[in-house]
C-alpha cells in the first residue's frame, strides 16, 4: 500500500499537468481576447480538474452540425431578395456623421446589416404603453405573429399577451413563440405554455441543455433576443423580456426593471421578421417562408434603420465593433444605458480617450444589480472613468436595464445587447441602429429622463470607499473576461 500510494499520487498531478496543458494550448491557438485567454489559462492551471470541467462547458463558442446548418440555408436565402431590399429602400446620399457612416459599413458587412430608408419609428419607455399597443397589435394581425424571447413569465400584462396570442389563433393567425431554453425554462414547463399549445400557438425553446447527449450543448450560449413581428409589418424590439415589471422579481430587492422598446413599421420589420425565420429554423425542420417578398414591403416613413443581429455563426464581432466605432467617433457627446457594465480594455480605453478629447461622455448604470461578481467587476472600472472626466451615473430606486447609446444626436443604438462581453462575442443579441432622425433626439430625451433619476458619483467620494471593497471589485474584475 505504501508503494501504492506514491505513484497513485504522481499519476494524479501528471493526470493534471497534462490536462491543464492541453487545453492551455487550446485555449492559445484560438487567438481570443489576450484578457480572455489568461483568464482561462490562469483557471485551468491554478485548478485544473474544476477548471477543465468548466472549459468543457462554457469555454468554446460551437452548434451543433445540425443548427449550423439550418442556419447558414435559411441566411443563405436571405442573399438576393436583400438585396433587391437595399436597391428599394437603400439610402442614396451619404451619411454626414463620421460614426454614422463606420457603423453602417460594419453593418452592412455583418450581411443582414444595410441602413434602409422607409421606417416609422415608435419609442416606447413605460411597460403598460407598450403592452397595451402590442396587444392592440396582436388583435389586429390577419396573418401571422412571431414572437422571440428570452425570458417569458406569464403573470400581469403578459397574460393579456397571452389572451391576444389564443384569440388571433382562433381566427386564424399562425402564432410561434420562440424562448431561451434557460431563460424561458419556468414558462416551457408552465401549465401557461400547454394551454397555448393546445388552442394552436406553437412554441419552441431555443438552444436546448441537454448533458446527457452526446454531444453537448453549452448552457450559457443563450438566445438573448427580444422581439415581436406582426404580418412582417409591425415589429417590436428592446430591452424588455416577455415580462411584466410590476411581477418579475418581486422581492429581489432591485425594485421594477426599466426598459425601452422601439417599433416600428417598414423595411426594417421585415428583416426582423426574416431574422426570426433564421432563428426558427435552427430549431425546426418546419420552413414557413423561404425568402423575402420585397413587393410587399411599402414606406411607412422617413426614419433610417440598421437590424444588427449578432452571435455565433452570425458575425459575432459586429456589435463589438459598431459599439467600439461609435465611441472613437463621437465629436461632442457620447452617452451609454447598460445594466450590466463589464467592458473589455479596448472599450474602457475608448470611452477614457473621448472624454479627454473633449467629448461630454456619460455612462448610466443601476444603483443595484444583480448578480455579485458583474456587480463588483463593473464598479472597478468606475476610478479609470472619473479620473478621465467620464460622467457616471447611478440610476436609483429601480433596475434601468435599458441597453442604448447615441453619438452627437446622429446616431442612436437600442437593443438587447449589454455592456459585456457575454452579450459583445457570446449571446445571440438584436440591436437597431438609428440614423441621423427624429427617433435618435426622441432616444437622447430618454437617456435624459434616465440621467434625471439617477444620482452622480463623486470622483473623490468615490475613492474613499473601503480598501477590502477595492480587492473585492478588482479580484472580480480578472474573471470579467469570462464572466
């Protein structure tokens, strides 16, 4: 036994080495992030059983052969009846505003992206406003209503969503509800869920878990959008889940979370309604509609828009990119909305370089957020922001989880996607991007409404919090790239 012992003893730490080594060379050849990559690298040496385990889960961005390839044919047929889209409703001056003109050809290279003319645009910042129109909606749809989410609750408003769904099936409407397989997880198993797919609603959950396959699914690569589209003419996209403020998460201590949601009608409700096609089908063999019809769509305004979505398989970097461009190349005002602020360097670097050159620049956060780690990692970039002369603000009292930037009153962005980098490289996430309008002013007097109920940190009170706190948010702040 004592001989045993020993070897048994040197076969475990060589067991070890040689994991952690091997997967440190993976982690290497995939040329990530270099914060991404130590991060990995320093788990999986300083644990590398745990953190092997981990890596295995969540530290490759993959599908399944089967997603990957409903996805690449339903973009596939997306190619030429776009652009028949963009040689209608294409914008035929150029764009004034540097940032403008950037973010546009980054989107557009993102292939689902070109700036179209034609939209009205609706901006919806109170909860019960946008239920009530979206209802309104709903009970006038005569074809059919797509709805992708990735939190669904079926308490408060949302049942009378619910109501509006089982009525338009019941005339005749064809009803999909698309949810995150985890975020979604309560209402798929929710007695709610079975009595829509009895009256006819069909419901499907995006990116199933399931460990015990063998090929396995990562459950924190998530579908993270959130939208409506009404007869691939109304559509409905923001911040906020299928979810009733009043309900969600009562008692978390975080108070009702504040959303913004933008509709809009035109070009751009039909590449959204296109998008949820895509995202259908990586989930179902079912094709309802194999390409745009461009002869249906009409002008329904003036407004510019850009759909940027944005995940694995769909140029995951895009958002990063277009969010990044809009940081470099505001002039004299930048101000950013996020509930969750955990950037990487280069995006703190831009935001630090904007307000020494001058620019007004304003970042808001919720006071309270949730989830310890993102709380503490965000909070320890606040000393670089200050000093810098960056505006941050703590929005009080309740949970401002709306995600939007504008850039000089040219150019606005509201969407799903959070100031992190799960949601910049990781998540499926939706954003629409305002052009040079009317909807980038009404966006900015949003932002306004937001500063007015938010309290702004003092560089030098913000300094005296305690030294534990500080190695608590800089301990947090080394996993950011992986949180």
């Amino acid at each position: 036994m004592q001989q045993i012992l020993p070897w048994t003893a040197f076969a475990s730490a060589a067991f070890h080495v040689v994991l952690a080594a091997g997967l440190s060379l993976r982690v290497l050849s995939s040329r990530r992030p270099t914060g991404v990559s130590l991060a990995w690298i320093v788990l999986l040496l300083s644990f590398p059983l745990a953190g092997a385990l981990i890596y295995v889960f969540v530290g490759e961005t993959w599908l399944s052969g089967r997603r990957s390839r409903r996805t690449a044919e339903a973009a596939r047929k997306l190619q030429d009846p776009l652009a028949e889209m963009e040689q209608r409703f294409g914008i035929t001056t150029a764009l004034d505003h540097h940032a403008a003109r950037a973010i546009a050809n980054l989107g557009q290279s993102a292939g689902l992206s070109p700036p179209l003319g034609g939209n009205s645009v609706l901006l919806f910042d109170e909860a019960d406003s946008v239920f009530d129109r979206m209802i309104s909606d709903i009970g006038a749809a005569q074809h059919e209503c797509d709805c992708l989410y990735y939190i669904w609750e079926s308490e408060g408003r949302v049942l009378d969503v619910e109501a509006a769904l089982t009525a338009a099936v019941e005339r005749g409407v064809q009803c999909r509800v698309l949810v995150d397989a985890v975020g979604a997880r309560r209402f798929l198993r929710s007695p709610a869920a079975r009595r829509l797919r009895l009256v006819g609603v069909q419901i499907r959950a995006a990116l199933p878990v399931n460990l015990l396959r063998s090929r396995l699914h990562r459950i924190d690569l998530r579908n993270h959008r959130k939208m409506i589209v009404i007869d691939n003419q109304i559509a409905y996209v923001g911040s906020m889940n299928m979810v009733d403020p009043k309900t969600f998460q009562n008692g978390e201590g975080y108070g009702a979370w504040v959303d913004l949601t933008i509709r809009t009608q035109g070009p751009s409700a039909m590449l959204l309604s296109e998008l949820f096609e895509i995202d259908w089908a990586m989930e179902s063999s079912e094709v309802y509609r194999t390409q745009i019809d461009s002869r249906s769509v009409s002008i329904r305004g003036d407004e510019v828009l850009q759909v940027v979505p944005s995940g694995p398989g769909q140029q995951p970097s895009t958002i990063f990119r277009i969010m990044t461009a809009a940081v470099y190349g505001a002039q004299d005002r930048l101000l950013l909305t996020t509930p969750y602020f955990v950037p990487d360097e280069t995006f703190v670097a831009g935001l630090v370089s904007a307000a020494i050159r001058g620019v007004e620049t304003t970042v808001v956060v919720p006071a309270r957020v949730n989830g310890f780690l993102t709380r503490m990692a965000g909070r320890s970039y606040y000393d670089e922001l200050l000093g810098a002369g960056v505006n941050v603000y703590l929005y009080k009292d309740d949970m401002l989880h709306a995600k939007t930037l504008t850039v000089d009153d040219a150019v606005g962005v509201i969407g799903t996607v959070n100031l992190d980098r799960r949601s910049f490289w990781l998540n499926y996430e939706l954003s629409l991007v305002l052009h040079g309008s009317s909807a980038v002013e009404r966006l900015a007097a949003a932002q306004s409404g937001y500063i007015a109920r938010s309290v702004a940190l003092s560089g030098s009170g913000w300094m005296k919090r305690g030294r534990i706190t500080r190695y608590i948010e800089n301990g947090a702040q080394l996993l950011s790239p992986i949180l």
